[in-house]
C-alpha cells in the first residue's frame, strides 16, 4: 500500500496578495484560497501554498521543484513573461534533466524539469 501520494510545497511570501496575483497573471495558477496570512494556487495538478513572513531571508532562500510535461513549451511560455532566472535557462543537466528555474515576485525560486 502506498502512504505517500504527493508533496506540495508551502512557501514564504512577504505579502500574500501580491504573492498570488504574480502566480496568476504571470505563471497561469488559479488562486482557491487567500486571506493576509496564507494563500493556495493551482495549476494542473500542482498546489502551492503560501504562508506570510516578515523577513525577505525565508523566500529568498526557499526553492521547490515540479516535474512537467512539455518542458521546452513551458519554458517558452515563462520566458514571454519575463520570469526565467538570469542563471536558469533551459538547458540538459548531469543528472538526466532537463529544466529552468524562475523566480517569484518573493524570490523563490521554482525549477520546473522533466526526464531527458
């Protein structure tokens, strides 16, 4: 039997409206949830949570990682927002991936990647 069925990751944000409104103008995430103290986006079968922080240290170094479909489509599309990280361009990385990362209007940084 599996216990474990899927991780979703609960980032730092310093103000939560802006936080979700980046998520859904720029990264095409729905918001179903959010108050001054915790937001919640989706897209596709993705959820990210979001908890609210007073101190720029915790998003800025936070990060989490989504497996995707269709990389090279996904990174075109962000690229057209301007959101890919200055180091993270598409590329094929040593560990059989292939992914980019952006960063959020917080500074997390979410690297998005597939199987090669």
């Amino acid at each position: 039997m599996k216990h474990l069925l899927k991780a979703v990751p609960v980032l730092a944000s310093l103000d939560i409206d802006k936080t979700v409104n980046f998520y859904t103008t720029k990264l095409g995430f729905k918001a179903t949830y959010h108050d001054a103290g915790y937001g919640i986006v989706v897209r596709d079968d993705i959820a990210i949570h979001f908890w609210k922080c007073d101190d720029k240290i915790f998003p800025e170094n936070t990060s989490c990682y989504v497996d995707v479909q269709e990389v090279d489509q996904l990174y075109q599309e962000m690229e057209q927002v301007g959101v890919i990280h200055p180091n993270g361009k598409l590329e094929d990385k040593p560990w059989g991936r292939r992914e980019f990362a952006i960063l959020d209007a917080d500074g997390n940084l979410i690297r998005f990647g597939q199987s090669l």
